[in-house]
C-alpha cells in the first residue's frame, strides 16, 4: 500500500490518480473523497487509535477463529470450539504480560538508557517497535535548525531519502518535542 503522508500529497497524488484513469464524473469516487478525514491516513494521521485499522480487529479474530472452525462444525461443538479459542488467546495473553513483567529486554541500541526506560512502560511488544525506531533514529541528519520564541525547530532528513524531510520542534520551557511524522501521537511511542 502506498502512503501519502501530509495533506498536500494526499490531495496532489488524488487529482493524479483521476485525470490519469478520466475519473471526474464518478460519482462513488466522489462520494469516497467527500469521506477522506475517515479513511485516508493522511487525513488520520496524529489521532491516537493504537495502532489498529478499521477492520483490523474483526479480521484478526475473523482468522483466529477459523482455526478452530469450519463449515461442517455443529452448534454445539461451536461453542465448545469458540471456548477453546478464548482459552488459546488468554493463555497468550498471559505469557505476554509474564514476558513484559518478569524479562529482561536485551538492549541493542547505543541509547541504553532510553531503551531501559522503554522497557519499563511499554510491553514487550511495542518495546520492539520503539527498539526499531531508535535503531533508525541513527539514519537521521540534522539538516539545520531555528530558534525561535523558546522553541527550536529542527529539519532532518533520512540517510537514504535525502529529498525526505521531517521537522521536529522542541520546547525549552517544558522539554517536550513533537515530529512532523505524528508517530507518537498516532501509535503512542516515539520516532527515531
């Protein structure tokens, strides 16, 4: 899937898409944009929903349960079967939060101690995630910077897509930063 992460690409890549196919008089494509702040990320970006799409969570379950499902499965095994599934998904569940509340974390970063303190608020799982941004937190340059009125406003750029650029703005007053790319604010852990 393609992403088009500001607003200003959405809409450029948008109009493309329909003088390229001659789509200006379809009316459910019409219809589609009207709804764009439900469903395009760009749109969606910096709204906190945890990580999880629209039918993310129906599907996942939707697959889980087929495991323990089939067409030829009777009424009443059914929700012997569903039992068994909840069963499986809390005993993972469990062995998850174990895993968060009694392990240790190999640390792998030069930030050890950002790493540590992710491993302590964050559960295994999404401490792998934050593992991965800080290892690319080390493709990051710091084009230039700005102060101004207590906040300083830096541009960076990736390694491997100098034509990339992301701003991050910091407040002295309070020490808080917030990035262009809204990761935090959309999934709830920070951006390399």
């Amino acid at each position: 899937m393609v992403r088009y992460g500001t607003l200003d690409e959405f809409e450029d890549m948008w109009k493309k898409m329909v003088d390229n196919h001659n789509l200006h008089n379809h009316e459910w494509l019409h219809e589609m944009y009207a709804k764009k702040m439900k469903w395009a990320e760009a749109y969606m970006r910096g709204h906190f929903f945890s990580g999880c799409r629209s039918t993310q969570r129906c599907e996942a379950m939707n697959a889980f349960l087929n495991r323990f499902l089939d067409r030829k499965t009777r009424l009443y095994e059914l929700f012997q079967q569903v039992d068994r599934a909840l069963s499986r998904i809390r005993h993972n569940e469990m062995g998850a939060d174990f895993s968060s509340n009694y392990t240790e974390p190999i640390l792998i970063t030069g930030l050890a101690e950002i790493e540590k303190h992710a491993a302590t608020i964050f559960t295994r799982e999404i401490f792998s995630m934050v593992q991965e941004e800080l290892l690319n937190e080390q493709k990051f340059i710091v084009l230039y910077y700005i102060d101004k009125e207590g906040y300083r406003t830096y541009t960076l750029s990736q390694y491997a897509s100098p034509d990339s650029r992301w701003e991050v703005v910091y407040c002295q007053a309070d020490q808080s930063m917030k990035c262009s790319c809204l990761l935090f604010e959309s999934y709830g852990y920070p951006c390399g």
